[in-house]
C-alpha cells in the first residue's frame, strides 16, 4: 500500500508538472485514474460549497436543513409570475369575487343534509297556488264587492273584482249572495243587480250554475222572508227578469216547479210567470224595479206622493207609508211631501186629519227620513202659496194656525217657522157717517 501510494503521488506531481512524455503506458493509465479520482473530488467539493451556502443566510446564521426541504419556491429558479389563487387565496380571506358561482356542486344522495326537494335539483317547477275561499270568505268579500258597486256603478270594475276571487267550484254563490244583498235594498240596487247577473253569465258564471242558485233562492225563502216579508214576490221578478235578460233558458220556471218545496217557492214561480207570460213581457221587464228616483218626471213623483198621503188617511199605516216614502229614492225632494200633506190637511176641514198628519211627520222626523230642514221648507212653501190656498179654502189661514201651533207642541216644528206664518189680514168697514173709509189694517 505505501508503494502504491507513493506512486500515484509520484504520478500526481509527474502530471502535474507537464512532464507526460517521460511517463510509460503503465503509468499513463494510472494517471487517467488519478484524473477521474480528481474529478470526482471536484464535484463533492462543490456540493458541499452548495449545501454550506443554503445552510448558512447572509447573516451568517446557521440554519436547519429542513427549513430548504418545506419551501415551496421552485428549484429550477423560474416562477409562474401569477399570484397564488389569483390573488384570493390566503388564510382568513373569502376569496375571488364570484368565485361561489363558478362551479355547481352536485350533492350527495348519501350525504344526511340531502333535501330531495332541493331547487339544484332541475326537476322542481314552482307554481303560485292561491287557495280556495271557503263560504263565509266568498259572502264576506261578494258583500264588500258588491256595496262598493251600488256606489260607483261601474259594472266591469266589479266583475274584474269578483274575477279575482278564487272561487271556481262554488260560482253558483255569485248570484246567490248577490240577490240575497239586493233584497234588503233600494229598486234602484234590484235594478243594478239583475245588470251585474245580465254581465255575469257573459264572463264568469254559467247557465247551470245560475239555475243552480235560484233553486238554492226558492228553498231558503222560508228564511229569507223573515228579513224581506216580500222575498217571494222580488224573487220572482229576479227570475223573470234573469230569463229576460238569457241568464238563463225559459225552461228553467218549468224546471223549478218540478221541485217546489215550499208555497213561498210556488208564489214566486207564480209571480215570474205571471210577468213572463205578458206579450209585452219583455219591454216590461226591462222597467220590472220601476225607474230611479232622480229619474222620475216631477209631476209623476208629485202624484205617487198624493196617493201615498190618501193612502195613509184610510189606513193610518206609518210604516207603509214609510216604506213607499223611501221606496220613491228622492230624499232631495221630500219637501214636496211635507207640502201636500199639509195643503191636504187644510182642504180637508178635518180634526182628524190634522192628528193624523201630525202623527205621520212627526215619525218620518224622529226617524230622520224627513230632514229640519226639509220640513221647514215644505212649511215656508205652504205660506208663500197661501193667498192662492185661502181662493178655495176660506178657512185655510184658522187651520193653518191650528195646525202649525200642534206641529211645534209635537216638537219637530221650529221657533223660525211660527215666526214665519202669515196671518190674514182682516177689513173692517166702519159706518156710514165715515165716508165709506176702510179702516187700517190691525
């Protein structure tokens, strides 16, 4: 070994001293193992030059190998030049700007929050559904419908109205409710109301369904009559007229009589053809509920007034003359009756008559159907046409203090009217020996 060892050296420095043509073939090979020995050297030598420069910081500070083993800066030297996670990524941030909607995630059947009825599903299609009114839902709202109608008066706001209201089953209660509600109304509401089913059986309720609410009418009269003690006879006239106007076929008083529960029904069905069976039944029905109140010709509500008061003189009845006062629909025009029922009282000459007036303004005035003011009106109207009263009725100007005097002590008689009444001026001649001189009057 230290023959060996001396030689290589001897090689070594022979080599490196450039003295190569002195050397054999033997000795030439061991000086190409001693370059390959050297090379190799070289390289380990320059390893741990590396691994001693990434050990040791710029401070100089010794630091662990596994500090190099975790860092995640690439080892070629070359970077992407992006940032991580385009620029959202980090501990505690939320993220890229919708970054939530860029991918769907499909859910796990075997996963325990998996709601089969889940909207990411694809198979679900949402429906409004708006229940169904029940039948004190639909008479509540018809009533509100319907009493806004009789206001306005425009028949296709409240069939867009009544449109809306999700009843699709139970339609025949339209026309039920509705005739029901006009029962306890003016003529001039009957008459709006047999226009509403004219335009009902056009757009929302059918023939049938109408038939259907009128059989359901003729079997609770029993019931409705003790409200409306004339149901019967206005049910008819709504038959009548709903044929009239095609709500529904001719058939249908047939049909109704097939099944006629009680006499309330048959005096109906009797009253609807009765009307049906005239020549001029249609031009007829179409004035079936009379004309309105602010319609009616002066002179025509001046007579039905007349005949109202001579009415109540035969039968002394204050509620049917109430009824008929407030039938005629012209309160504005009520002063007229305080009028003739006091000319009439004054032409009559009659004790009676007076109480009996007395007795019928004096009710109409506590139940305000009569207004202070409308009665003082028909009174002063009474004084100015006075002078024309006392041509035919000499005594008018006695009866007419009699009567005014018990109209005050009655108490719906003001201070202003007493003050107000004329009183008749009498003349007196004195004698001869005067000259015939008419004396002041006193």
């Amino acid at each position: 070994m230290d023959s060996e060892s001396e030689t290589v050296t001897d090689g070594v420095s022979t080599f490196a001293n450039g003295d190569i043509d002195s050397v054999s073939t033997t000795d030439h090979m061991t000086k190409i193992g001693v370059i390959a020995v050297d090379q190799r050297v070289k390289r380990k030598a320059k390893r741990l030059l590396k691994q001693h420069s990434k050990e040791t910081p710029n401070n100089g500070t010794l630091v662990h190998t596994r500090y190099w083993k975790n860092s995640r800066k690439p080892r070629n030297g070359f970077r992407r030049g992006l940032p991580k996670k385009g620029g959202a990524g980090g501990k505690g941030v939320w993220g890229k700007l919708g970054s939530e909607s860029d991918g769907v995630e499909e859910m796990d059947r075997n996963d325990p929050n998996y709601d089969s009825d889940a909207l990411d599903n694809g198979d679900i299609e949402l429906k409004c559904i708006i229940p169904e009114l029940n039948d004190e839902e639909l008479k509540k709202n018809l009533e509100l419908i319907i009493l806004e109608y009789y206001e306005h008066g425009d028949c296709d706001e409240a069939l867009i109205s009544i449109d809306e209201l999700n009843c699709n089953s139970k339609k025949h209660l339209i026309p039920l409710h509705a005739i029901e509600i006009a029962l306890d109304h003016k003529p001039s509401h009957r008459e709006m109301t047999s226009v509403l089913l004219s335009d009902l059986t056009v757009r929302i309720v059918k023939p049938k369904e109408m038939i259907t609410a009128f059989q359901m009418l003729l079997s609770n009269l029993p019931d409705l009559i003790l409200d409306c003690p004339e149901a019967p006879v206005l049910l008819g006239n709504f038959i009548a007229r709903a044929i009239a106007d095609a709500c529904m076929p001719p058939k249908a008083v047939k049909i109704f009589k097939e099944k006629i529960e009680n006499d309330y029904a048959s005096e109906a069905l009797n009253r609807a053809d009765t009307l049906l069976s005239s020549e001029l039944a249609l031009y007829r029905l179409d004035n079936v509920w009379g004309i309105g109140g602010g319609l009616r010709p002066v002179k025509t509500l001046i007579r039905q007034m007349n005949l109202l008061l001579e009415e109540y003189l035969s039968s002394c009845d204050i509620q049917e003359a109430t009824r008929c006062l407030v039938a005629l629909e012209v309160p504005h025009f009520y002063h007229e009756l305080v009028y003739e029922a006091v000319v009439l009282t004054l032409e009559s000459l009659n004790q009676e008559v007076e109480d009996n007036m007395c007795t019928l303004l004096k009710s109409l005035s506590d139940a305000i159907i009569v207004t202070p003011d409308m009665m003082q009106r028909g009174f002063l109207r009474v004084f100015e046409d006075m002078p024309d009263i006392v041509i035919d009725v000499p005594l008018a100007y006695t009866v007419l203090e009699r009567f005014v005097e018990k109209c005050h002590k009655a108490g719906f008689v003001n201070e202003n009217v007493i003050k107000k009444m004329p009183t008749k001026g009498r003349k007196r001649f004195v004698s001869e020996g005067d000259g015939g001189r008419v004396k002041e009057h006193y």
